[in-house]
C-alpha cells in the first residue's frame, strides 16, 4: 500500500509541472477562441534550438559512453517500434468502420517518435533530479524509422494482396463473360473484337502481373532521415560525437531549454485542441485507441526497459526515456513520411489521433505516469 500510496503522491505533484501548465493553458486557450498565435517560423526554430541541444548532449556522452551498453536498449527501441505497428494493425485494423491502411498508418504515426515530446521528458527528468544516460536520447532513430518502415511495408503488402484479389474475381467474371460469346465461324474467336467486348464490360485484359512490384525500404530510410526533426536531432549527435561543443552547449543551447519547451507545449496545446475537429471525423475508435494505446505502448516499454536495467545497469531515467519514445507519435518526421509512403491513408486519421488525443495523453498522463512509477520503484530499492 506504501508503495502505491508514494505513486499516487508523485503522480499527482508532476501533474502541477510547469511543463504541462502550459500545454493545458494551450488547450484552454485555444478552446475560448483566442485569437494568440505563434507563427509557424518560430515554432520550427524552436523544435531545432531543443533537438539540436538534445543531439549535442547525446552526442557529448556517446563519445565518452560504453557503446556496449547501449546494445541492449537500442535493440529494445527497435523491437518496440515493430512491435506497436503490429497492435494497431490487429486492434485498430479490426475493428468496426476502419480501414486497414488508415489503422496501419495510425500505428506507424504512434511507433515513430516525436521530438518535442522527448524533449519534454528530458526536461522534466532533470528538474526532479533523476539521472539518466546522455545518450538515451540517441534511441530516437533506433525506434522511429523501423516503425515507419514497417508501417508503409505492411501497407504496401496489404493493398498488394487486396489488387491481388480483385483482380482474380474480375478474372472469374471475365471468363464467366468469354463462356457466353458466340465464336466465329472458322474457329477460334477474334483476339481484338473479343479484347473490345472484355474492355466495354468493365473487365480489365491483364490480371496484372504484380511481380516485381515489391515494397523498396532505401527510399523510406531515406525519407525519414531527411525529416527535420530528426535531421537535427542527428547533427547534434554527429557535431556532439565527432567535435567539442561544450563550450557554445553550456552558454546557448542549455540556458533557454525550459524556456523554449514551455513556448512549444503552448503551440501543442492550442493545436491539440485545433485538431479534435478533424479527429470526430474518423469515429470513436480512433479516440480509443489514441488514449489506450499510447499507455500500453509506454508499459510495454517500461518493462523492456526494467529488463535492460537487471540486465546491464540501464538507468530508471533511461527507461522514463524508453517508455516516453514508445508512448509518443511523431509530430514532425512521421506525417510526411507517411503522406508519401502510404498516399492511400487519410491525414486527418492518423494527424488527427495523434495531436488531437496522443500527444496530450503523452505529455499529461504518460511522461508523470512513468517518472512517478520509476521514483516510486527506486524508493522501493528495485
């Protein structure tokens, strides 16, 4: 009972968070109509100015790290992202009025990671004075891009199989058609008339020969590297890994951390808000999943995390990390990548669930849901 009694205590105290008075003040704001706006242009410079600083620290550390210890985490980081493809592609995907690649590329949003959310975890991770590895946050790539990758894969598959079947029951219907054609009298049928008539009645001429037709992962890699935030995120850690930044961390990135994450979880807020009109457009089973899923992505990251920890030592602070990355969805890299990887799917599903109900349900209730759990363990000594 102590132990629980503790959890809820500091449940609740991170609920008061600076951090997250912003992001609700966001909220309200937008819900009275305000007419407060933070242009676009300030609200990019203020993702890079925190990825950048977050890259550099991870980068600083990896430098000075035991690359061995971070096996182990970094394979956790990627089976989590395969993982949580796979849960919406059988939760979400079967229920009632979904369509499949919608739910794919809903789960694919909710495997990638999003930057300012991890940023918020750090922020709070060291305003309550839990340590964590510096290069924790270099397991952002290590789950992002094999949950994008699987998503378009498993979406390229499934569109692929159901062409597939179309065309085999067109084929049927085309020849239960041939069968009732008079033929000529010499014989055999005329190839071009009879090509005419299939065509006239809606048949396609070629069962389509899908060969060759396979999904091409390079091009997803790519696309996903190329996505600004986690291009940045990837030059602090080269600059941090491969030159000596301090000097120019400690005087510029550093300083302003909490003060630009405060101005983005205003931003966030007012676009959470913004978004619930698109979300009421996809039905109540996107609204489910959006709130349940991302908790149970963050515990099964969790407990990956606590393996890591008897394993090989892997901080709590680190776990936060972990299980924060899996109950985030990509707010910058992962909608483009999925526009384009997975054109089929409608925005306003997979957008909609994630910034109008994941990403609250992240920063409010997961990032102080595993920061209190994490200090209630380590009061427990486990």
């Amino acid at each position: 009972m102590e132990f629980f009694s503790n959890f809820w205590t500091l449940l609740v105290g991170k609920l008061q968070s600076p951090t997250l008075g912003f992001l609700i003040g966001g909220m309200v704001v937008a819900a009275v109509n305000s007419q407060l706006q933070i242009p676009d242009a300030i609200y990019k410079f203020i993702v890079f100015m925190l990825l950048i600083k977050v890259g550099l620290s991870g980068g600083i550390a990896i430098r000075n790290a035991n690359l061995v210890e971070m096996l182990v985490p970094a394979a956790f980081a990627m089976i989590i992202g395969i993982l949580i493809v796979f849960i919406g592609r059988y939760t979400l995907g079967l229920l009632p009025k979904v369509r499949m690649v919608d739910a794919i590329a809903t789960a694919g949003l909710f495997g990638a990671v999003s930057g300012s959310t991890l940023a918020a975890a750090l922020t709070l991770l060291e305003s309550e004075g839990i340590e964590y590895e510096p290069w924790a946050a270099a397991l952002y790539p290590f789950m992002d891009i094999p949950a994008l990758v699987t998503a378009i894969v498993l979406a390229s598959l499934y569109t692929t199989k159901q062409k597939q079947l179309r065309l085999a029951e067109d084929s049927l219907s085309k020849q239960e058609y041939l069968s009732k054609q008079p033929v000529t009298a010499g014989g055999d049928p005329n190839e071009r008339r009879i090509e005419r008539r299939i065509v006239a009645a809606g048949y396609p001429t070629d069962t389509g020969n899908t060969k060759g037709s396979g999904v091409r992962i390079w091009p997803i890699i790519k696309e996903s590297l190329q996505g600004s935030a986690l291009s940045a995120l990837l030059i602090g850690l080269t600059l941090g890994l491969l030159t000596r930044p301090e000097s120019v961390y400690d005087s510029f990135f550093s300083p302003p951390f909490r003060g630009l994450l405060s101005i983005l979880m205003l931003v966030m807020g007012m676009e959470a808000t913004a978004r619930l009109g698109e979300l009421r457009k996809v039905g109540q089973w996107y609204a489910l999943y959006s709130f349940v899923g991302p908790l149970l992505h963050g515990f099964i990251a969790f407990g990956l995390g606590m393996i890591a920890h008897y394993a090989t030592g892997f901080s709590f602070g680190g776990i936060v990390i972990l299980a924060t990355i899996a109950t985030s969805s990509s707010d910058i890299s992962g909608p483009p990548t999925l526009r384009a990887g997975i054109p089929s799917a409608n925005p306003s599903a997979y957008i909609g669930s994630s910034t109008a109900v994941g990403t609250p349900v992240a920063l409010a209730l997961g990032i102080p849901l595993y920061i209190a759990l994490a200090q209630a363990l380590m009061a427990s000594g486990a």
